[in-house]
C-alpha cells in the first residue's frame, strides 16, 4: 500500500479514538502525540505537525459537534479534515488534448513516469505522443523508446541529435495530430545553469499546458527546496511524486509541496505502468486512515472491467461460492496487485480483513486453483462444504495435484468468505468509521 508505515500508525491512533468510550482532553491529547509521532517518523515538517497537531487540539476541544454528530465522530472528522489540508489540493488534470513539459533531476523516475503518463491518458481514450529531449543521460532515448514501443505509444526523438531544444521544436511539428504531447526534458544530479537555461529554451518554444516536476518520494523534506528552484525556471504547474509504495519517508515530499505555490498531480505506486494514480487529497488520506478510497477503485475498475466481470450485488449477499472466488480473483487481478487494490476497500469492509497469506495468490495459483476446481462437480463449486477426505482425493487424482493443493484451496476460500463477510459486520470502531465516511460523503 501506499505508505504502508504511515497508513499502519494513523489507523492505529483513530482507532483508538473510535474505541474510546469516553471523549475528553486526555484521549485527545493521546490520540494527538499518535498522530504527531506517526507523522515525523514518515518524514513529515515537525513545524507543520506542530500546527497540525494545535488545529486539532484547539478544535476537538472547543468546536460544538454538528447535528446528528455525536463528539467521537466530530473528532474523526477534525483528524481527517486537518490531514487533508496539509497536503492541499490536486492539479487540476482535464481529459482534453494538451501538452505536457516533465523535469526533474536524474534519478527521480522523470522517464518512466512519462510513459506512465501516456499510458493514463491512453486508457482515458485520448491518443498520447512522447517526445524525448534527454540528450544528457546515456540511454535515455533506448529506455523511453522501448517503453513506449510495449505501450503503444507514439514516440519521438533523435538518437544522435545533442541539441534538446531543436528536437522539441521539430517533434511538436511530428505529433501536432496526437491530443496529448508529452516532452521528456533531462535531468541532471543538480540544477545546473545550462540545464535551466535549457528548460526555459523548451519552455518557450510552446504553451505547454502543464509543467510536471517529478520528485522521488525518498528525497523528504528537500522537496520543497527543489520545487520551488523548478518553479522559478519554468513555473511548474505540478508535481508528480514516484515511488510512494517504497518509503517509508514519503510524508517529506507530499507535505513539502504543498508548504510551496504547487499542488500535487498524480502518485506513482508501483511499478508497472498502470501504477500511476491521479492524485485526490481526500481519497489519499482516507486510504491512510483505512476508510478505503472508494472513488479510485471505482475509476479503476471502470477503466480494466466490464461487468461481466465481477457480480457486485451477488458478493454483497453474503454468498459466497468457489466459482465466486475465483471470479474475484481473476478480476482484481485485472486491476493490479491485490495489496494495492484492497488498500481502496474500508478498514471495515473486505480491506481490513485481508491477511498476508491473501496478498500471495499469483497468476500461476489461479492457474492451479483452475485445475483442480475443473476436477470438482458444480454442487462442490456451489458448497465446498460437501468436500471430505474422500472426495478431495477424488479431486487430487482428477486434477494431477496432491492432496494438499486441494486443501490450500479450500483453505483460501474460508479466508477469503470471512473477508467477504466483513464486509457486512465489524466491530464498533468500524461501525464508527463507516458512519464517519457516510457523514463526510466518502462514498
């Protein structure tokens, strides 16, 4: 998940305050040093965890609750509201044609990040051109060139050619009928006086919609710094931050931009090239708080499956049969690895029931688990229940798979029913959660 440490702590801490029976200073306080604690071990500004820290003090203590809102809940929404504000709010991105500047420094993932980039776009519908004007970094053009030749994507760029500025100019005349150009400047170990002097020559040769700066999410609290020497050169429009799923640290960079004039594009979580997501404040706080991210698994699921793929309403029944699993599996794993996706789902919904043993289940398991279940009769498929001893040597020998293999399978679906049932249930805290995200219209 997304900052896996960061996300564990601040559940923690509001957890601790859904379970309370009693609001008052002292829990307050406790549920505040949770909070501050959490906050600077993921690199975040101790002076803005200090303000964070009063608001909610000073609010939780002295703010009436709404109508219909009991004072636990209004506390819940005091954290929430207040985490969201430090990290402000999202570049606007509109699905139109548009033209689009990257920099950033060598190493941050600026390349990749800008195939990701034509891939989202692609997926929106829109027809994405990628020019390469990193004429500094050995390599630069074979990598983005072959990320682009396995995405489909138009790409640009001349081999040989050392000047930068003459390579946009003329691709900008090469991709004039795709919607979306995407220039790929260079990046260098610091920024230097000819590189920006270089980005303002590229800068003006257009109106480039959007200037992205690209920030590895491991650089901390040096993120400001460098946002605001990018934005002096070229007036970045937004940032991409890469690299959330890998740091521990990646609170430094997301506080750090938004203590700047910039706001936050999009999050690189993972490493394929499905794994950029358009950044939303509320949402990308609500997952760290385990209330899930419904909007983005929706915005996934819409883009990856048709509804053939998966029986909403059914799994909601709390039925839950072989056949049921396996459509799940096979359709989440259209949508990209099970940790991530689950990480969408609420604390107290299939998201928070999900243990480590779930997260393994690899494309070569369904495969498995898809033998063995082509072994066993539809009334074993509908209640597994009927599967003894005798019937799973029955199904191991029809199967070519031991004995074991069936019970594993047997043994996940068990996990994977009691998730589904959770789904529907929880406990008091969750109760509270749900009821909280219904107040907030996390929907």
């Amino acid at each position: 998940m997304v900052l896996d440490n960061l996300g564990s702590s601040l559940k923690s801490a509001i957890q601790k305050l859904a379970n309370a029976g009693k609001i008052d200073k002292e829990v307050i306080d406790e549920v505040v040093k949770d909070i501050q604690r959490a906050l600077i071990q993921a690199d975040v500004n101790v002076k803005l965890v200090m303000k964070l820290s009063n608001r909610i003090k000073e609010r939780a203590l002295t703010e009436a609750p709404p109508a219909g809102m009991d004072s636990r809940e209004h506390v819940l929404r005091i954290v929430y509201t207040e985490l969201v504000n430090i990290i402000g709010k999202a570049t606007p991105i509109a699905l139109e044609p548009q033209t689009i500047m990257m920099v950033g420094l060598q190493g941050s993932g600026k390349t990749t990040t800008t195939a990701k980039l034509a891939r989202f776009f692609s997926r929106k519908g829109l027809k994405p051109a990628v020019i390469c004007a990193d004429t500094y970094r050995p390599g630069a053009y074979d990598q983005l060139s072959q990320l682009c030749e396995k995405l489909g994507v138009m790409f640009y760029g001349e081999r040989d050619n050392k000047d930068a500025v003459a390579i946009v100019r003329k691709g900008l005349k090469e991709t004039a009928k795709y919607d979306v150009r995407i220039v790929d400047t260079a990046g260098r170990h610091a920024l230097e006086t000819d590189l920006i002097k270089e980005m303002k020559d590229i800068c003006a040769l257009t109106n480039y919609t959007h200037r992205f700066l690209v920030l590895d999410a491991a650089i901390g609290q040096q993120a400001s710094e460098q946002a605001m020497a990018f934005n002096d050169a070229v007036g970045i429009t937004g940032v991409i931050i890469t690299k959330l799923d890998g740091t521990a640290k990646g609170g430094g960079a997301l506080s750090a931009v938004s203590d700047t004039n910039t706001s936050i594009a999009f999050i690189g979580v993972g490493e394929t090239p499905d794994d950029l997501e358009r950044f939303d404040p509320d949402g990308f706080i609500s997952r760290l708080l385990g209330m899930g991210d419904l909007k983005a698994l929706v915005e996934k699921a819409n883009e990856v499956l048709s509804q053939k793929d998966v029986d909403v309403e059914k799994m909601m029944t709390g039925k839950f049969t072989l056949n049921d699993m396996y459509s799940q599996l096979e359709a989440i794993n259209k949508m990209g690895p099970l940790k991530q996706i689950m990480s969408m789902l609420p604390l107290g919904g299939m998201g928070g029931n999900i243990t480590d043993d779930m997260y393994k289940v690899t494309q070569d398991k369904m495969q498995g688990y898809r033998i063995i279940m082509d072994s066993m009769t539809e009334a074993e498929k509908e209640d597994p229940k009927l599967i003894g001893s005798s019937r799973i040597a029955r199904i191991a020998t029809g199967s070519g798979r031991s004995p074991e293999d069936v019970r594993e399978l047997l043994k996940y679906h068990k996990m994977m029913q009691k998730a589904m049932k959770g789904m529907k249930g929880g406990g008091q805290g969750n109760k509270n959660l749900k009821k909280i995200m219904k107040q907030m219209n996390i929907k």
